[in-house]
C-alpha cells in the first residue's frame, strides 16, 4: 500500500525532476531515513545514482526484494554498528545506521 503522502511527494519529484537535474547526467541524490522510497529505483533506472540512509535494515532489505534488486552487504568500519547495502549495477548505496552517526561520514 502506498501513502497519499508519499504519492504526493512523488508527484511533486517528477514534476521538478528536469529542473533539480538541469541537464546533468548521472545525478547523485540523496535520500535520509529512505525506507523503501520507491523512487529511489525509479531515479537510479534514469541513470542517476542514490545514496540513502536507514536505521531499519529489514526496511533496506524489503527495499531490495520489492525491486528485484540484487546487492551486497558489508560493514562500515567508519560508522561503528553500520552496514552498507548496495545494489549489484552500485546504482543505490543505502547506509544502515543512525543518521547522525552518518552525518559525521564523508561519502566519497
């Protein structure tokens, strides 16, 4: 079941896609506390890579088995307790952890 609210947030990304992008390729957006924002699928199938993060890991997995998605897991040794998922294409990187733990990691 998807939420009117969640809808209506879609609704409004797609509208203002082609302005938030402005004719860049290969995007990189960021989604916190991502759960299993299907928009991130959609994003990534455009050719745009997301990183998301999200202290539930069976939301993360859902995400990943909801959309045929295969991907890999591993620790994050910077971030103690986190882990990192990440679809096999590495189009979609989702970060398990706190998001003030992830707001002191620098993405490179």
């Amino acid at each position: 079941m998807v939420s009117c609210a969640f809808l209506s947030c879609f609704r409004l990304l797609e509208k203002h896609l082609d302005t938030v992008v402005n004719g860049r390729k290969g995007v990189r957006f960021l989604f916190p506390l991502c759960g299993k924002a299907i928009d991130m699928k959609w994003l990534a199938d455009m050719g745009h890579t997301v990183v998301g993060v999200e202290i539930s890991e069976i939301a993360i997995q859902h995400f990943f088995s909801e959309q045929n998605l295969t991907y890999t897991e591993e620790l994050v040794p910077a971030i103690p307790g986190a882990k990192l998922f990440k679809s096999s294409d590495g189009k979609i990187t989702l970060y398990q952890c706190n998001l003030y733990d992830f707001s002191k990691y620098s993405l490179h």
